[in-house]
C-alpha cells in the first residue's frame, strides 16, 4: 500500500473535498498517514480568503520540494483547491517540482491524474464544469474523518459577487446537488456510525434555486433528512441573510432534528460599507432578519462573520460594526481584517486601502467586543439542563473530559471518568467562560 498525506486549509467544505479525495485514492492502493515524511504522495488543499492561507500553502510545499530534492526524486506532490482554480499553470512555475494541480472544479478528475502522473506526466485540472451531477460524482467511497459529526456539501459555487470576496472565481457559480445524492450520503454516514449531519454550502440556503424541474429548497430537504430514522442532528451552514425565507424558520422549528443554530454572516455594522461590498441588505434589513430569528426560534443561537478596515472604512463606520454586535446579541462571529485578492473589485481600490497599523488595531477591538458578547451569550445558560452530544475525551491536569455540544452549538466540558463520546446526555450548566460552558452530568 502506498501512503498519502492531504493538509487541508480553510473551511469545511475543503475538509469535505478531502475526505472526497481519500476515497478516490483508496482505490489506488493509498492508505492515508497523518506522518508527511512517510508519504509517497504529498497533497495540499488550499484556501485563498486571505493571503495567509496562500502563502501557509506555498511555504508548505516548498519544504515538500526540498524533501523531494534531497531524498525521494519518486515522491508526487499535488496542489489542489482554491488557489490551484485561481492560479492553475501558474503554480508549476512558481513550484516547479509539483507534479500535478488539481482545481475545485475537477475533484472527480483525480483518478485519471493519478494514473498520468504515475506515467510521469505533469497535469493541471483547473477548467470550469458545467457537467451534470451524474457525470461528476461517480461511486467513490468516501473517507470520512472519524468523528460524531458528517460534513456534507449541497451547494457549492456563489452568485453574490461580493466586491471582497474570492469565492465566485475559484468555486463557480451556485450548482446544487441532487436530494436524492444527499438523501443517501446522509443515510451511509448515520449507518456508519455519526451523530451529526451538517449540511454545507457558501449560501446553504440558495439551495435548489437553479433547479429546471422541480420547486425543492432547503425546507424540503431538511423534512426528507429528518424523516430518516434514529437519533441524529441536523444542521446547515452558511446562510445569506436575505435568503433566509419564513418557510425555512418555521422548518427549523418543527423539525426536532434540526437544530437552533443559525450562522448569518453581516460583514460590517455600516449600510454604507455594506453597499460596497455589494452586499444585498442593509443594516436595517439585518437587523429585522436577526429579530425574526430570534422571535420564532426559542433558544436560537445567531453567529456571524466580519471584516475589518474593508478599503475606504472610516472609523465612524468601524464603529457601527461594533454597535451591532450588540444590538442585535450576536452569540460569536469570525473575524478577519481585510485582504485583498486577486480578480476582486475590491482589491483594486488601492488608493482606499487601509493603513496595517490601523487595520490591525480595529481588528484587535474587533475580537475583544467578540469575546465579550460570547461570554454574555454563554452566561444565559448557567443553572439550564441541555442535551449534549459527547465528541470527544481526553484527560487534562489529571482530571478525565467529556467535551460536546448543545443543539444550540454551545460547547460543553463535562468532567467525567468515562468516555461518552457519540452519546447523548443531559448536563446540568454549572459555569461559563468566554468560548466554553461548564457541566455536570444531570442525574437520572
């Protein structure tokens, strides 16, 4: 059996490509080593949001290119992802001792790279598809990472074009995926042993827009989900906030399997800064969104995502960014100073640019007000009984860990001598702190 390393950077539908990709090579005989020394094929799935995740790749891999050198002139290295889409031939003259590069679009075409490169070719995949599901996604297992929670991918591509953003150049334009495809990926990961499905996509809830023949959206497939039996929970990540319809909310909560978590990214506090952005709402329309979340869904968790210093952000409208965690009680956000990137509208408007020492500061305030807001969030809780599924176990300063979550996505620690994990129990919330709640086992 020859091995394979994959580092995935970025977000969980890079983690979901991987698992994807394990399973493709499993038919070749490559059995996965998390040891990079030890492999003889080397892959990167790359991130490019920022510009520290492209160049956390490229470093990477030229220590792989240096291994290469040095000791295993047979060793392959692959570049894949989101700057392989961006970048494509580029990357072999920037790198020359890759061996293939692998896009987003062309995940399904690692087979036959694989069988080239071996041959001694030098590939890039990195072509736009408009292929049709059938075509694209043929029967490969899949090589989940074992774990009480199943990433599954519904969406992928964007439509928005926001003027920050990278996603609609390396991921495409929004392409649902076929119920039937989820439906069943569902079902294999519940019989092999997970607790959790969280359904994926960079607007989960444009879900079956772009459908010719049938009026299916996200409501449906999450009544087709829950319908599947045992015990088991549902969530979906990451909705666009004007996409959020009624329909969907009262889904949610109806349906005892889906859980009160919404992650609602906002971006900035300022309707001005979010027009730039191009953005599809304003503060206003945000802030009424939140209100009928938090209305219809009893104990919801609202989390969010922001930029700081966005090109031509005065400080006022900084401020408005930090007013709104407030108002509207947001529970926890990512948060991120801006990078440019390539292609983006954006990234041209050098003259607007924020300065990196101010930057940098904003972002610092930034995270404060976060950890703030998520302290007052968790100290709700204090003295509730919640359900908790246990995900893992360790020891810690000689005391034994349950740590899992509620269905409201708050983390758990639970001391506790016996593993649990994959289980569901009752805790009582003893204590909060900042990223976490403290519990004890409630008694039978």
């Amino acid at each position: 059996m020859k091995k394979v390393y994959i580092e995935t950077m970025g977000c969980q539908m890079n983690k979901s490509d991987t698992e994807r990709m394990l399973g493709m090579l499993a038919h070749f005989d490559y059995t996965e080593t998390t040891t990079p020394e030890e492999a003889d094929l080397l892959m990167v799935n790359t991130c490019s949001i920022r510009q520290l995740s492209e160049d956390k790749a490229f470093s990477l891999i030229g220590t792989w290119g240096m291994w290469k050198k040095r000791n295993n002139p047979n060793l392959k290295i692959g570049f894949c992802g989101c700057v392989a889409q961006q970048k494509a031939e580029e990357i072999f003259k920037r790198a020359p001792y890759v061996d293939f590069v692998l896009g987003t679009h062309k995940i399904y075409s690692l087979p036959d790279i694989i069988q080239k490169v071996n041959k001694g070719e030098k590939v890039c995949e990195c072509t736009e598809t408009h292929q049709t599901e059938a075509d694209r996604e043929k029967d490969y297992e899949i090589k989940r990472v074992k774990s009480t929670n199943a990433w599954i991918p519904i969406t992928e591509g964007c439509n928005n074009f926001c003027t920050y953003c990278i996603v609609p150049y390396t991921r495409g334009r929004e392409r649902s995926r076929l119920p039937e495809t989820i439906i069943k990926e569902a079902q294999d990961a519940l019989n092999d042993g997970f607790k959790e499905i969280t359904l994926l996509g960079q607007n989960v809830d444009s879900y079956g827009k772009d459908f010719k023949d049938k009026n299916y959206r996200l409501a449906d497939l999450l009544k087709d989900l829950n319908a599947l039996d045992g015990k088991f929970r549902i969530r979906f990540v990451t909705s666009y906030p004007t996409d959020i319809t009624d329909e969907l909310i009262e889904t949610v909560v109806k349906l005892d399997k889906v859980c009160e978590y919404f992650h609602i990214p906002m971006q900035s506090g300022s309707s001005e800064v979010l027009k730039k952005m191009n953005r599809r709402y304003d503060r206003e329309t945000y802030a009424k969104i939140v209100e009928k979340v938090r209305k219809i869904v009893p104990d919801v968790t609202i989390t969010s995502d922001f930029i700081a210093g966005f090109p031509g952000e005065t400080e006022e409208q900084f401020e408005e960014t930090l007013t709104a965690i407030d108002e509207f009680e947001l529970d926890y956000s990512n948060v991120a100073a801006y990078s440019p990137r390539e292609k983006t509208v954006a990234a041209k408007w050098v003259d607007k640019y924020i300065p990196e020492d101010v930057k940098d500061e904003r972002f610092q305030r930034l995270n404060k007000k976060i950890q703030e807001n998520c302290l007052k969030s968790n100290l709700k809780f204090v003295g509730r009984e919640m359900e908790i599924l246990v995900e893992s176990f360790y020891e810690r300063k000689g005391m034994f860990i349950n740590t899992g979550k509620t269905r409201n996505n708050k983390t758990v620690h639970i001391p506790y001598d016996k593993d649990l994990t994959g289980q569901f129990v009752n805790a009582k919330i003893t204590g909060a702190k900042t990223w976490y709640l403290k519990g004890e086992l409630a008694e039978k």
